[in-house]
C-alpha cells in the first residue's frame, strides 16, 4: 500500500476558536461575551484563521518530504516506453530493380474527427529485392535432392512429393536471390489426383533457408488450398534468407515441406503435381516504433568541473538501447559515452554517465572524498569547453501506440513504387510513464524486497519491474506433484491489443519466449538458493456461452445480436472484463447466472429465456457438455470462443 502522509496537525479554524475560548474562561473569568458581535471574538477568530493557514502549509511539507525520500532511496519514475510491430510495405506491382524503404519512414493510423493520428517510424532500412524461380527440386527423406527444373520448363507434370506422400517429402525453390524481410508469390499450377487434405487445413509447412537452418515462413495466403488447385502462395521470408548450395546449384531456397498430421486431420493419399511455377517479390517487412527520433541535439559546452548535469531538450526518452547516444568533441573527434546506471563501478577513466529517461537529465561522473580524505572521481570528466551532443536519442511512446492490428494504414513518407502498408499485428508494449503517486506505491514494496524475492508479492513485484509491458503478472505456490518442491509459479498475460470489434484471437494471450526469457533471467537472480521458478502463460480455459434473448418490439435483431456479443466479450475478457473491468480474477469460476445479468443489461433487450455455458479448446474448436458452472483452476484465466445469441423479436 502507498506510503500515508502523517497529519501534522489536524485541527481547524474552528477547533482554533473553541480552544481560544476555553482558554479565556480559565485566564479571564471575567470576560463573559463570547458571542461574534464582541470586537475581542473577531480578534480571536482574525488568529484562529492565520492559524488555519499555517497548518495547511505544515501539512503540504511531507508531499515534498515523499519526493526526497524517493530519490534518496534511489527510486525514479520508470519512463514510458514506445510500442513496436511490424509492417509490410506492398509493391505497386514486382520490380526489376530494389526498392528501398529508409529509416524513418512514417506510417499513420487513419485521422478521424475524434482522434489524431498515430505515428510510427520504421527502426531499419528495408531492401526489397526482386527475385525469380531458377530451380526447383524435391527431396524425400534420407534421400538426396532431385532437380526437377527442366521436366518444369518441358511442361512435364513435376510430383511433388512421393507418390504415396510421407511426412519430410520437400518441395524445393531455389530463388534467384536472398530475400530476406520480403514478400514474395510462388506462382502454382498443380493438378489434383485424389490429393484427400482439407484444403483449409493441409499438412504443409513452408520455410526458407537461414544462417541458422530452416526457419517457419508465415504463409500470407494460400491460393492453392494446399497445393490443390492453380493458385499464389504469398509467404513473408524470415530476415535471416540467405543464399546457399543445395544438389550443386546456390540459390535462395524455400521449401514445402509435410508436417506429421494431427489426430482428426485428412492426409494426402497421392503427391499434388505442379506444371508450372514462377516467383516474384512483392512487398517487405520491417520493425516500426511509437517513437520519434532526435538526431544531433547540441547540449552545451563541458565545464570540466565533476557533477556537470546536462538537459536533453525532448523527454521523455523512451527505453532504448542504448536510450541516448551522447557524444563529446575531442581531439580525436567525437567520443561516445556510455549510459549507466549508476557510477559505484565506475574508475575515473570510463566515460560513464547516467539518464534520468523521465526528466531527460544527463550527469557526468562526481568527485566524492573519501574517508580516508582522499578525493576520488567516479567517470571520466568531459574536457572543458569540449561541445557535448546527443547523436541519436528517442522521445515519445506510451499506452496510445497500442493499435489493433490493420490500424496502421496510411504511408506517411512518400515512396515509389509502393501502393499500401498495413501490420499484420497489433503494435504492444507501449506503456505510459510512471506517475509520483505509482512511485510512492512502489516504494514500500521495493524497500522490503530490497531486490530479493522472498514473498509471493515479491515476485509479482520483481516480474512487473523486470516486464513492465507485460498486461497481468500473478504469482502462485508451485503444486508439488507439478513443479517439485518450494516452487513459485509465475504466470504472465501479455499485453494485447483486440482486433477491430474488440475481439481477442488466442495466439495474442501467449506470451512470447524472449519475454519469458528475460522475467526468468531477472527473477533467478533474486530467487531465494533452493527455490524452483517456473514462468509461464496460465491456462485458458475457452469459455462458449449459448443463449436466446427476447428482444424490445420494432428493436432490430441484428443490433441486439451485437450488443449482446459485445456485452458477453467484454465481461469475459481476460485483460479488462470482470466485475471491476480490470481483467477477469484468476481461478474465478463462470457461472450462467451472472451471464444472465449482463445480457439483461443489454439494450434492446426485453427478456433473457436461457443461457447455457460450454467449456471449450481454443485450439481445437471442440466443445464440452452444457452446464450452468464451470470452475477455474487458481492458475486459470478465461477466453471468450465461439458465443451464440439467438435474438427472438417481432419487428412489426
């Protein structure tokens, strides 16, 4: 809880006047009008209020008190920081030559009448290169590759895989350059044989060859419902696509490769043919930020003096690695300085200094005298009259570069030859900076852990501290049959923002490895010796609600319908449904009843008839057993899957 600010002194002007009078009934008895007409009860009344004045003053003092303490106990405003995604700039039409995309281009969500643009930047410069089919090959396990490139240029119906198809069968394309961070169209014309896969859902996985293997290529489109029918596969190429030798020829290879199929999934009964194949690039990906970027902001002339503090101009600075890149002029021109936390490890030869990413405050390195009366620098000092300069620093961010995915829309930055933009996820991370009051919040909790997880409070604590852009951290004991014993269970629910509708797709609530990486990195470090960590997503249990509403007479069904598929959506969301809109609790139960409620609620609404609740997989699509109750496991959270309202309304 926040540190209490203590009352000084709670009395008031009032209070000040009655003890003023009783004070005169002990001292002068004989003074026995105390009524507001008396001139000597003005006077009373005059100091009383004066008096008033400076208790109210007196008590102002600790909230100046708070924000000493928290500097000297080494707490500072955490700094927003900016949301990223990425985004695909699609060609008019494919090139001949490269298309360039520079750092800094700007890309925009739609201005409305209500709400200003939002601005992201692309991070890196992005090369779309052009690219054709030069080879293509098939390959089976254990079994050398076998170039089928002229059978394809005959006009030869090229197998795909084996006759009888078996998981590993590859089907090769050997592109005529690395395209990595691009968009690029396989161009198919198969011919089916009984192929038997669901077309919606074939046993395929396309990859592109990297410095590091094979890695997944996202699969755009596929027009070919799994190598079916004539048709494009547009797939986005990992940044890693390089060239290589594969059966003797270099080239930037792809692959369709069978996957081993789940248990209810239709497999091929005989190899798809291709007749002919093309390859063409047609737009590329790259890394956009919520983030404005400052380039060579003149900070001033060093003093020479230790101490010297420096202003950056925008803040605040958004998390960035490093967040500032300051420069001082020297003989040997521009000297880079690194960025530190603090200067306790610092010798007087490293040219340290810190960021206050709030204020934008830069400090060089102090001189502190020693006990032994030694004078000691801690960070080299900026030679005096050497010009100080910020090269490259970010300022911006926070909660509103959190857009939906397809938002970003509008190519800010004009380019030629590109005819649209869009991200294919939604942009997350963005999180606004910390206000005094969170900092006070704060400052308890940290003064007891002192870095150190010890308490389950602590590790949630830690958890945020380490992950602020994380939506919901929850800590629990670890089950001994699961986790062993003395283990901490931290769950995380990533930030995620709903597509358009306000709908959460399943993949958005899995918090991904390299966030997972870094909580577990930072919490092992301040682990109890003996203590098992365990960080993960919590377990979702898919929640479908089915129900029939009565609807108001003339009322439209159709927006009824919606209402109340808005309504059910909101009060099961994970992040901000529940009772108090601050996500749904962990382990609380559903129930039919309060579902009820809410679509009673719901305008237009006359009658709610029935409500029936089906636990069900988000990953299969399958559903339970109707009931009334379904219980959540304390580590459990749910999701909204598949709902169904029937609307029974008389429009006449």
């Amino acid at each position: 809880m926040p540190l209490q600010s203590p009352n000084l002194d709670d009395r008031r002007f009032q209070q000040f006047v009655d003890d003023a009078k009783r004070y005169i009934q002990q001292r002068a008895p004989e003074w026995t009008d105390h009524n507001v007409s008396d001139p000597g009860v003005t006077l009373v009344e005059t100091v009383a209020h004066m008096a008033d004045q400076i208790v109210y003053r007196l008590n102002r003092v600790p909230e100046k008190n708070h924000l000493a303490f928290l500097d000297l106990v080494g707490i500072t405003l955490f700094p927003p920081s900016a949301a990223r995604t990425d985004v695909t700039f699609w060609l008019s039409a494919p090139r001949e030559e490269p298309v360039s995309v520079p750092v800094g281009t700007e890309v925009t969500t739609l201005r409305t009448e209500t709400e200003d643009a939002v601005v992201f930047a692309t991070e890196d410069a992005l090369q779309i290169v052009p690219c054709m089919l030069r080879h293509l090959m098939v390959q089976h396990p254990g079994e050398p590759v076998t170039d089928r490139t002229a059978d394809l240029a005959e006009g030869t119906d090229v197998m795909c895989f084996a006759e009888a198809p078996r998981p590993g069968d590859s089907l090769l394309f050997g592109l005529t350059a690395a395209v990595p961070h691009c968009a690029v169209a396989l161009e198919l014309d198969s011919r089916v044989d009984g192929v038997g896969v669901d077309p919606r859902q074939p046993p395929l996985v396309w990859e592109a060859w990297t410095a590091d293997g094979w890695q997944t290529c996202e699969v755009h489109s596929d027009g070919t419902g799994g190598l079916n029918k004539p048709g494009d596969v547009v797939l986005h190429v990992p940044g890693g696509h390089v060239l290589s030798r594969n059966g003797g020829h270099e080239a930037g290879w792809l692959r369709c490769r069978v996957t081993e199929p789940a248990a209810d999934q239709p497999f091929y009964t005989t190899s798809p043919t291709v007749r002919s194949s093309d390859a063409c690039t047609i737009g590329g990906t790259t890394g956009v930020v919520h983030a404005d970027t400052v380039y060579d902001e003149a900070l001033g002339e060093a003093t020479g003096l230790p101490g010297q503090r420096l202003r950056l101009a925008h803040a605040p600075v958004v998390g960035d690695d490093p967040p500032v890149l300051l420069q001082t002029a020297e003989h040997n021109g521009w000297e880079d300085w690194q960025v530190v936390r603090h200067f306790a490890e610092s010798r007087p030869d490293d040219r340290h200094i810190t960021l206050d990413a709030t204020t934008g405050d830069i400090a060089f390195g102090p001189a502190v005298r020693e006990a032994d009366g030694t004078l000691r620098q801690y960070g080299k000092v900026a030679p005096k009259g050497s010009v100080v300069r910020a090269r490259r620093y970010r300022t911006g961010g926070g909660r509103a570069g959190n857009v939906a995915r397809g938002a970003l829309s509008v190519l800010r930055s004009s380019i030629p030859y590109i005819t649209s933009v869009v991200n294919r996820e939604a942009a997350h991370s963005g999180v606004d900076g910390e206000t005094v009051e969170e900092a006070k919040a704060r400052a308890p909790i940290t003064l007891r852990a002192q870095e150190r997880a010890v308490t389950l409070r602590d590790y949630e604590e830690l958890a945020r501290r380490a992950a602020p852009e994380t939506a919901r951290i929850m800590c629990l004991e670890g089950k001994v049959d699961d986790y062993g014993a003395h283990a901490v269970r931290v769950l995380v629910v990533p930030q995620a923002v709903p597509d358009p509708g306000g709908r959460l797709r399943f993949e958005q609530l899995v918090p991904g490895d390299a966030l997972l990486d870094r909580i577990t990195r930072h919490l092992d470090e301040r682990r109890l010796i003996g203590t098992r960590l365990a960080v993960g997503p919590p377990y979702y249990q898919g929640i479908t609600v089915v129900s029939t509403v009565h609807a108001f007479r003339g009322v439209e069904t159709d927006r009824v319908r919606r209402a109340a598929h808005d309504a059910i959506y909101r009060h099961l969301d994970p992040l901000t449904g529940g009772a108090d809109g601050r996500g749904w609790p962990f382990g609380r139960p559903v129930q039919a009843g309060e579902i009820f409620a809410v679509l009673q609620r719901v305008p237009g609404v006359e009658l709610v008839d029935e409500v029936v609740l089906h636990p069900a997989d988000p990953l299969t699509g399958k559903r339970g057993d109707r009931t009334d109750r379904i219980d959540l496991e304390p580590s459990a959270l749910v999701f909204s899957f598949d709902h169904r309202v029937r609307v029974i309304g008389d429009a006449s």
